[in-house]
C-alpha cells in the first residue's frame, strides 16, 4: 500500500507546456492587424516623392561629405514623417466619404481596420518626429517643414476642393522639399532651379489628374469631387505647358549657375527626353496612377540615371567644356 501511494504521488513534471487562451490569441492577432494597417495608411510607397530632398546633396557639391549626407537623410525622414501625418489626416476626414466609394473603401480608416484613436495617434507620432528632425536641422528647415504643413491641411479641408490651387499645392510641396534639403546644408537655391521643380512637379501632378480623369470617365467627380472642373483638352494643354517650361528653366539654371560650370548643359538632353517621353507614355495610355510610370518605365529610368551619373561626373569631375 505504501509502494502504490507513493507512486499515485509522484512529483508533478518540472515544466508544463504553455497553452494561450483564445481570447490571448484573438488579442495578439488583432493588434498584429492593426499594426499592418497603420503601416498601410502611412503609404509608404509614397515616401519616393521625398527623395526630391536630396536634390540640394548633389549640386551643392557635398555628396561625399559625411556631415552633409546625414543632414539630407534627415530632411528626408523629416517629410516622410510629415507627408505620413498629412496621409492620415486626410484619410480621417475622408472616412466617410471613402465608405461610400469602391475604389476607396478598402483604405484602413474607411474599412475600419484601423480604429480612428490608433489613426490619431499615429499621425501624432509622426508629427513628433517631424518636429523633433526640424528642430535638429534649424531654424530654415523648422519654417519650410511649417510651411508645408500649414499648406497641407489647408489642402485636406478646402483646397483640394479648388481647380487648379489642388495642383499647385501638390507642387508646392515638392518645392518645400527642395528647400528644406539645400537649407539643411546651409547653403541657398537658385531662382531657376526652384522654378523647375516647381514646374516639373505641377506637371506630374498635373498628369496623375489626367490619368485619374481618362481612367474613371463619368465616376470621376464621385472619385474627386474636383475631377468634374477639369477636360481632358485641357489638361493636355496644361501638361505641355508645364513640360516646356521645366525644360527651358532647368536649361537656364544650367547656363545660369554660379558655382557651376556651364558644362551642367550637356544634362539637358536626358532631362528633355525624360519628359517627352512621360508625355507619351501619360497621354497615349489610360494611366490612373501616371507617377508609377516613373518607376517602371525602362526608358524613364535610364533617363534619370544618366542624368544623374552625368551630374555627379561634371560637379566633381570638375570637367569643364565651355567658357
């Protein structure tokens, strides 16, 4: 009897096999959803855009400076933060409106995978961190980065709503851009070089609501409400302009510029052909989303590559073929 009880007793194993709860489970798969929307509403497939601060990084001649390319990393993840915060904002006020459109009902906020308290805070995290890089940068990129803010909620609320001020606004900000990443080396932008970003970006934003218009047709004012003040004749009108004014302003920065060489001019037949060819490519297809293009188009890409190897070889090359 004495064997048999303390078999019956034997000591309980040492570990035991951890099994969650289901309400633990549902828990962690929940918050692991969430967590994937709220990466979805920053969009970063966007944060491309914010390259365009490190513009300044090549013509200033500090590309190879350890101290100059951490301050333009920065501006860069400055906007990325502050284009997110803007992404978020804009998608809290749109809510409702996307619920009722099937191209937009799947975004985190309409659906309802990201609860509008986690999208708030999101947006403030990122606010955060954008104020926190501009105080770092300085005073001028501190102002540019109010600047684009200011002008972007006026955007979210009234301006998107406007013909042609949505547009420019867009450009705008891709002129902040270019500001904000040639101040953070403490150095100043030309007129010409403002000037064609500003063109070159109106252009492209210019072409996505063409893209938007030729690819909806009548459901374009129920997608963007301002899409019903544009025409397609127009739009192509205004997409020459703007590329022909890029053109002739970066081919007179190009001439113009003081602490360059004029030799820069041999870099206007890429930036020429670059943008004849997004004209063709936006103007003969029925493109919605004509910015992609820029990053899938083989011939775009080699546009832009040998423009910028040529660039870099006659900055600090220092090759001078023209008096």
């Amino acid at each position: 009897m004495t064997t048999l009880h303390k078999l019956d007793s034997a000591p309980a194993p040492p570990f035991q096999l951890y099994r969650p709860s289901p309400t633990a489970v549902n828990g962690t798969g929940r918050a692991a959803r969430v967590a994937c929307a709220l990466v979805r509403v920053l969009r970063p497939r966007q944060w491309i855009k914010n390259t365009a601060c490190l513009a300044g990084l090549i013509f200033s001649g500090a590309l190879f400076q350890q101290d100059a390319q951490l301050a333009a990393l920065a501006v860069t993840a400055m906007f990325c933060a502050a284009a997110s915060s803007i992404y978020i904002l804009n998608d809290l006020c749109d809510r409702n409106s996307d619920r009722q459109n099937p191209r937009t009902a799947d975004r985190p906020i309409a659906s309802g995978a990201l609860p509008v308290g986690a999208a708030v805070f999101g947006c403030l995290c990122c606010l955060a961190i954008a104020g926190a890089l501009a105080c770092r940068l300085g005073h001028a990129c501190a102002a540019v980065l109010g600047v684009y803010l200011t002008m972007n909620l006026a955007y979210c609320f009234w301006l998107k709503h406007a013909v042609l001020v949505d547009v420019m606004v867009i450009a705008l900000g891709f002129v902040c851009r270019v500001l904000a990443g040639v101040y953070a080396l403490q150095a100043r932008p030309t007129v010409w070089i403002v000037l064609c970003v500003f063109f070159l970006a109106l252009l492209l934003a210019v072409a996505k609501r063409r893209g938007e218009l030729a690819a909806l047709d009548d459901l374009a004012a129920f997608h963007r409400p301002v899409l019903a003040q544009y025409t397609l004749p127009f739009l192509d009108v205004l997409m020459s302009v703007t590329a022909t004014m890029t053109i002739a302003c970066y081919a007179l920065y190009t001439v113009e510029a003081r602490d360059h060489n004029p030799s820069l001019v041999v870099t206007v037949p890429p930036v020429a052909y670059g943008i004849a060819r997004y004209l063709l490519l936006v103007m003969g297809r029925r493109i919605e989303a004509a910015e992609e293009i820029l990053t899938r188009d083989k011939g775009l890409i080699a546009a832009v590559l040998s423009w910028v190897s040529l660039c870099v070889l006659i900055i600090y090359g220092e090759v001078h073929l023209f008096q």
